[in-house]
C-alpha cells in the first residue's frame, strides 16, 4: 500500500503538470476567456489540445480520487474515524469534476453551436455564461472550486496524519493542510465574488502540486509507518 501511494502520487504529478503546460499552451495561443462574446468573436476552437486538456483534467481527477482511497486505507487502522470522516468527501470531489470537466467537451460544443442559430442566440447565451469553467464566477466554475474545497477537507485530515510519520511525509502533510485551507478560502471567494479570494483554489493547486513530491519520496521506500504500527507489527513477529 505504501509502494501504491508513491506511485500514485507520482501518476498525480505528471499529469498536473501536463495539464498545467496545456493550459498555459492554449492560453498563448486563444487567450484568456472574459466573455462568451469574446470567445464567439475570437472563433471556439475545439481542436485536439482544447480535447486532451479536460480529458486530461478528468484523468487527473480519477488520479487524485485513487490516491485519497489509498490514503485512507493507510490510515484506517490509525484513525479510523478521522479516516472515514475524511474520505467520504473524495467520491463527491470525483462526481463534481468528472461533471464539470467532461461537460466542456460535450455540453459546451453542443450550446456553441446553438449560438449560431439566430431563434436560440439569446438562450445559448444564457447558458454558455453559466457552463464555461473557464470563466470567473460561472456556476460550473464555481462548482469546481466547490470540488477543489471538498477535497480539502480529506487534504486537511490526512495532512495532520501524516505528521507523525517521518520527514517527507511531514512535509507533504504541511503542504496538504494548507493546501485544503487555501482550497476553502477559494470556494468562499468564488461564492462570494471576491476575486482575491477566490485565488486560494489556484493557490491551493500549486500546493498540492509542490506536496506530491514528497508524499511519494515519503512512501517510496516503505518507511512511513506510524511508529506505534511498528511496534505492534515487531510485536506480532516476536
């Protein structure tokens, strides 16, 4: 289990920052989206990067949803409530962006298309305002940072486990708690339409990130046990 954590937080890392160099790839190349009018008039491209980005964002989120369920399989035994307490909060993060991700690249299509139509304009636009992710204060954008805020609550729980168990995981522990807090500030700033606010999802996704790294060096070699669990499985083998 512990090999599984290491590895899923390295699968976790490449493809964050796969999507990172997506993203900033299509903002070079379309901009940054403020309007649906600005996208209409700047041209929707759905080409193959616009395609692998949210497919890619749906992976990660799978990817991120494995690494919380191993996670909590770790410290069942150690905590068991906190533990489930924790991860009841991961299948509804999974559902929310799996939802928000998968429907840019079916929903969105569908409604930009509309648009075209002269009868349905003006309901096309209606809607695109509340499902394009991309843009601030949108109810899909908002129900990501919705996600990202849930996931902190696990983010928190498993942040403060890990501090009991080495160095690395130490340090990952940290990141993740403040990661989950500045997750939670995020949701409060999109709800409230208080942009600076709302910067804490973004800041919490470079934590995160940066957390990765050493939860899987913490796990690598299999030595991140809590020590109590130590002394209880030495005991088991005398």
């Amino acid at each position: 289990m512990r090999k599984l954590i290491s590895i899923l937080s390295g699968v976790t890392w490449v493809g964050t920052v796969f999507w990172l160099v997506l993203l900033l790839v299509g903002l070079r190349a379309n901009g940054a989206a403020q309007s649906v009018e600005q996208i209409v008039a700047n041209g929707a491209k759905f080409d193959a990067l616009y395609y692998v980005t949210y497919l890619n964002a749906a992976a990660v989120t799978l990817a991120a949803t494995m690494l919380f369920a191993v996670l909590y399989g770790f410290f069942r035994r150690e905590a068991p409530a906190y533990a489930v307490i924790g991860f009841v909060f991961v299948p509804v993060y999974c559902s929310i962006n799996l939802f928000v991700y998968l429907s840019q690249i079916t929903l969105v299509p569908n409604l930009l298309a509309l648009y075209q139509t002269p009868e349905f304009q003006a309901a096309a636009v209606v809607l695109l305002h509340e499902v394009l992710q991309p843009l601030s204060f949108s109810t899909l954008s908002v129900m990501n940072s919705l996600a990202y805020a849930l996931l902190g609550i696990p983010s928190i729980i498993f942040g403060i486990l890990l501090l009991n168990h080495g160095a690395s995981a130490r340090i990952a522990g940290m990141l993740l708690a403040l990661d989950g807090l500045a997750c939670i500030l995020g949701f409060l700033g999109a709800l409230l339409h208080l942009a600076p606010l709302a910067l804490g999802t973004l800041v919490g996704g470079v934590l995160f990130l940066v957390a990765l790294v050493p939860l899987a060096f913490a796990f690598q070699g299999g030595g991140a046990e809590h020590p109590a669990l130590q002394m209880e499985a030495r005991a088991h083998l005398g």
